[in-house]
C-alpha cells in the first residue's frame, strides 16, 4: 500500500513538472508579439499630449460630473511612456465599441513572453474575457479570479489610499471606436486629495529634509546675490550622501534633491505639489540661480534631470525640443544652447538612477559649471522658426541632426557625463 502510495505520488509529480514545463514552453515564444518598442517622442506627439491634459484638467471644467475622454492614439502614446521603464517591452491596446484588445510583449530569459487580453465594457469597471500568454489561453474565470487575488493584495499593501480615491471617483469606462470614456465625480477638495496620494509618507519626509536643508543654506547667502548652480549643488549633495550612508536608498535621495532644487530655481516650491508641505517654514524668496551666467540655463538643466528620473531620458530629451519649437513659433526663439542645457540635464538624471553612488560622489567634491554642462555660448539661439527651418531643414534634416551630433560630442567629452547618453 505504501509503494502504491509513492508511486503515485511519483506520478503526480512528474505530471506536474511535465504541465510546468508544457506551460512554459507555450508561454515563452521565440519572437515579440509587437515588433516596433517605443522610441523617443515627437514634437507632434507630446503637442498631442499637451492638449489632451489641456482638454481635461478638470479644474477647468464645470460641475461634479465629469468624463474623460482618451483617443486611441493618445492613450497608446501613454502606455509606450509605461513601457519605456522596462527595457524591451511594448504595450498596445485596439479600442472599438464594447470591447478592448490589450497586447504587451517583454523580454525575459526565457524568451519573449506574449499578452494578449480581450477586455469587455461593464457597468463598471472593465473584466477580462479572453487571455493568452503566449500559445497558452487561459481561462477567462480562472484570469479574472487571479487578477483580482492579484491586485487586492498589492492595493492593500502598498495603494489602499490611492485605490479607495480611485472607487470614490470614478464611476465607470466605456469602449468607443478608437476612443476611451471615463466617467468620473470631481468634488472641490478631489485635486487635493489626489495630490497628497501622490506622495507617501515616507516620501513626504524625505522631501521635507531636502526642503529644510535647502532653506537653511539659502538664508546663509548674501539677499540678493546670484548664486551659480555649481555652487549649490555640493552643498545639497552633502546632506544627500549623508542620508545614503545611514541606508536611504541613494536614488531616492537623488531625486527628492535635485526635484527641490529645481522648484526652487524655478521659483516654485512643494507647497505647489504636496498638501502637506504648505504647513512647513518656506524658503527664502528666490535667489537668482545661475549656470554660465544665466539664470534660465539651471531651470533647463535641473527640470530635464529631474524628466530624466521619473519619465526616462527620451522624455526629457523630448520636451526639451518641443520646447524650443513652440519658442520658435511664438516665444524666444529656438536655441540649440537651451537644447545642450537639457541634455545635460538629462544625462545627469540618468546618472542619478544608473550610478546614484558615483553622482553624490562628484558632486559633493565639488565641481565647476565645466564639469557637468559644456561651453555653448557659440551655439545659435534665439531663431524664429522661418530662420530654424531656412537655416536647419527643421526637426529631423541633416543640418539639424549635425548640430544635435556636435551637442552630444560636447556632452560626451565631460568625463561626469560621458556614458549616460540615451539607450
């Protein structure tokens, strides 16, 4: 009885290991599903995301009901940002009347693994009702069951707040033709709410040192006087290595850093971004924060690296240009200097997810303007666009690609930066 007992216990293992092994072997396919991942965006693509969050700011909309409308393509150009934070992986989603089809593909060791989820429109909240991985169709009740299991411990765990918002606000999601509706109640104290779930407690004492730190050093220096970014950045860094060396996870401190330094130069503050903050000592009123000699250099500069941590270097890189396009329709003009302070920037907020460690090491030594941002007083600036386009062709021409190559090789000469250039 005993042996009969094992060998049946033998059996069953080995029909497990053998549906594991069957499972993973339909799962893991030998090519993407997808085949174009996300790349750098365009001017035309972030002017369509700038106008689809100028559409529905729901500050700027009357009532308490609300709806919120996402086009295909929109919504696609939200889910490659998602997808830029995982090396090689895109996500796709085909909207039409009722249903959804979501498609994503990543690379593992084990090969390509494949997702494609069919998604009906309920009366509230999206279900699956067709999942394969791979070769491997998963059962709709079985999907379902586990998503839930699945996103029911991870919100009770890490979003509770954030998901308890989420249901009070929103009231439902409604399939189109290419187009995505979201109806939703927005009450008078909802951006406040939202804002304060952005940050988690932890967060918010994080900032708050960097805050203090930053108002005790301003109330040192001379009222009135600029103060170049070189000058700062030693100083902030000092408090940021500090804190790594009492086990603060070192990226994190990088970020809170260099986000509070580039309010400040940008004559803000986090009582524009954290509920919270309203209530702490404020800093002194903005020093003139220079780099080069000019004070809208550290804006481009700390804004960009700051891109650069949370959104990835091709975002950044992106606004920066989009930027300088809209400057030359209607603003200063386009200016490849502007362009060179972002991609300095950039490559500093790369470097300070990549080699956190290495980052507060230099910049705690010391550095000069030289050392994190190259010479670009010779560089056009200024430019309408009729001068950019007769001069460089526009976005994309060989003048203007010629003049982004010599910008990188400036960058890549200063040894801080060199390394950090976009994937």
């Amino acid at each position: 009885m005993a042996r009969r007992i094992k060998n049946m216990v033998l059996i069953l293992l080995a029909l497990l290991l053998a549906g594991t092994a069957l499972a993973l072997a339909l799962a893991f396919q030998s090519q993407p599903l997808l085949k174009d991942l996300p790349g750098e965006l365009s001017p035309a693509q972030l002017q369509l995301g700038r106008d689809f969050l100028r559409r529905n700011d729901p500050r700027r909309l009357a009532g308490s009901a609300r709806r919120l409308e996402i086009s295909e393509a929109e919504l696609n150009l939200l889910l490659g940002q998602i997808a830029r934070r995982r090396p090689q992986t895109a996500l796709d989603v085909r909207l039409q009347p009722g249903w959804a089809v979501l498609r994503a593909s990543t690379a593992l060791p084990l090969g390509w693994l494949n997702i494609e989820a069919l998604l009906a429109e309920t009366a509230t909240l999206p279900e699956l009702r067709e999942l394969r991985i791979g070769r491997l169709p998963v059962p709709a009740w079985l999907a379902n069951g586990l998503l839930r299991r699945l996103l029911l411990q991870q919100l009770q765990q890490h979003y509770s707040d954030e998901t308890r918002l989420a249901g009070e606000l929103i009231d439902g999601m409604v399939f189109g033709a290419q187009r995505l509706r979201i109806n939703y109640r927005w009450q008078a104290d909802s951006m406040e709410r939202v804002l304060a779930g952005l940050w988690p407690a932890a967060e918010q004492a994080r900032v708050r040192a960097h805050h203090e730190h930053l108002r005790a050093l301003v109330a040192a220096l001379p009222a009135g006087q600029p103060v170049s970014l070189a000058a700062l950045l030693p100083q902030i860094f000092a408090l940021v290595r500090e804190r790594t060396a009492q086990g603060q996870d070192a990226a994190a401190e990088n970020r809170a850093a260099l986000l509070t330094l580039a309010l400040y130069a940008s004559g803000k503050g986090w009582a524009e971004l954290m509920p919270a903050a309203r209530a702490w000592p404020p800093v002194r009123p903005l020093l003139t924060v220079t780099l080069f000699g000019r004070d809208d250099f550290p804006q481009h500069f700390l804004v960009s690296a700051c891109l650069a941590i949370d959104g990835g270097g091709p975002l950044a890189d992106a606004i920066g240009v989009y930027k300088e396009v809209a400057d030359a329709r209607d603003g200063s003009g386009f200016s490849f200097n502007d362009i060179a302070a972002d991609r300095a920037g950039t490559r500093l907020g790369r470097l300070a997810v990549r080699e956190p460690a290495r980052l507060q090491a230099a910049l705690v030594e010391g550095l000069q303007e030289h050392d994190f941002m190259p010479e670009v007083a010779d560089l056009p600036e200024f430019m309408r666009e009729q001068d950019f386009v007769r001069r460089y062709g526009g976005i994309g021409a060989p003048a203007y690609r010629q003049m982004m190559s010599d910008i990188e090789a400036r960058l890549d000469a200063i040894p801080l930066l060199h390394g950090a250039a976009s994937e």
